[in-house]
C-alpha cells in the first residue's frame, strides 16, 4: 500500500514552512519538523502499544459484565487513502477544539494580545495535544487495524470497539468553538481570518505527515506486537471466533459489521 496522496499533501502543506525556513535559516526549519512531527512521533511510539495492551488486559478481566465477545479477526489490509485522510481532519478537529477551550484558560492572552503571539501560544498547545491526547485517537486507529472486533451476542453483529468515540472527539462543535476564539482573538473579521489561516496553515503539516508516517513505519509492528500478546492469546482462549455466514456491510465512515448465525442455528448445521 502507497501512501502517496497523504505524501504529497503533507509536503504542499510544509511549503509555507519552507518558505519561512529558508529566511530564518535550516535550523530553525529542522527544529520546526523535529517539534511538528517527531515529538507525536515519539510519544505515540512510546504509548500506544502499552495502551493497547492495556485495553486488552482490561478485556479480558471485565469479559463477563461487558455481555460482549472480543476476538482478532483475519487482516485484510490497512484502510484505503480516503479513510486515512478522514482521520487525519478528526485529528485537526480535536487538536483545535482543545487548543481554542483551553488557550484562554491556561494563558494570559486576551483580544489585545498582538495575533503573532496568540498563533505561537496556540500552536505549542496544539502540539503538546496532538503528542498526547491524541494518542487516543491512535490507539483507536491502531485497535480497529489491527482487527479487534467486538461481536454483540443479543444483536448478532460484530463492530469496531469504540468506533464512536473518534468521530465524538472530532465532533462538528469543534469548528463552531474555534471560530468563536479566532473572533474573540482577532477583533474583527480581517484579523479572525489572518489569524485562523496562519494556525491552520502552521498545523496542517502535523496533521498529515504525523499520521502517515506513523501507519508507514510504526503501526505495522505495533499491530503485530498486540496481536502475538500475551493478552490477545489469553482473550483468543476467552473468546472464541465466531463465523460470519452474511455479507460484511461496510461504509467509508462506518465500522465493518457482519451478521452471524446463534449458537442454536450453528449446533443444527
């Protein structure tokens, strides 16, 4: 699988960066790209398998309240390139939601605060949040590629676990919130949208080439660590596979579910 889109709208992103660098200097350029896209790097690396062990030790112990079987279906590929770019405008949704609620609260920037200042306090913070909170959205990302499935025993279906809970951390208010800071920001309407574009134009890149360069590198042994775990072995003993005997449904946006035979039908064929 190429990742060539995500690639080439990474490196059109990183142009007005590019261009920055090349007045102040390589230097400042390199330390740009080390805190944009290899400090998540880092921490993702470092996090995100240790949680997702962690979700599956929690699995298995609360296995009889959840009502719920977990087991690691058969890989049938990493996500097509639309499905990687929706993730990635998740991700920017939920790093400028945090980043416009949590900016005036945490700082001492008010509506008269020149907008050159405003932009670098809201771009740290926003870094700081695509390292750390949003691991979260990796580890979902990682659980659901790496072929957990969670088959609902009443309903007869199979879902992705908590595959709502990315599209709520990205929800729709987040745009709304971070307009209302721009304006609050900005003044008026000039300066709202000179200061809304340089932040966009300034996380942009992390939000695309972070992401990617961790599917190509990364996930991949991450994904094969979890899946030869203690933990998913013990819940492969727990939980035993079922069979799907129906078309899978699927839809870009939604998690794959399968409908399944009951324990009645499967003991009469």
């Amino acid at each position: 699988m190429t990742y060539r889109t995500e690639y080439a709208l990474g490196i059109l992103s990183l142009i007005p960066l590019l261009e920055t660098g090349a007045t102040r200097g390589l230097g400042w350029l390199l330390t740009i790209l080390v805190l944009y896209i290899g400090v998540p790097l880092l921490i993702w690396s470092l996090v995100v398998d240790r949680l997702a062990s962690l979700v599956l030790r929690m699995v298995c112990r609360f296995r009889e309240s959840s009502g719920h079987q977990y087991y690691f279906e058969r890989q049938v590929g990493m996500p097509g390139v639309s499905r990687r770019i929706l993730r990635d405008l998740r991700v920017l949704a939920f790093v400028f939601l945090l980043s416009a609620l949590i900016v005036p609260q945490v700082t001492d920037i008010t509506p008269g605060t020149p907008l050159v200042i405003v932009s670098n306090v809201f771009i740290y913070v926003a870094i700081f949040l695509l390292a750390v909170p949003s691991s979260v959205h990796v580890l979902l990302w990682v659980l659901e590629d790496s072929g957990l499935r969670c088959h609902n025993t009443k309903r007869l279906t199979v879902t992705v676990p908590a595959a709502w809970a990315s599209r709520w951390l990205a929800s729709i208010g987040s745009i709304g919130v971070f307009i209302s800071f721009a304006v609050e920001m900005g003044g008026n309407l000039d300066r709202a949208v000179s200061l809304a574009f340089t932040l966009f134009v300034s996380l942009l890149p992390s939000c695309i080439l972070a992401p990617t360069l961790f599917y190509r590198r990364l996930e991949p042994g991450i994904i094969t660590k979890i899946r030869q775990s203690k933990a998913a072995q013990t819940m492969a003993h727990l939980f035993p596979q079922p069979a799907p005997t129906g078309p899978i449904i699927s839809s870009p946006t939604a998690p794959t579910v399968h409908m399944f035979k009951g324990p009645e039908e499967t003991r009469k064929s």
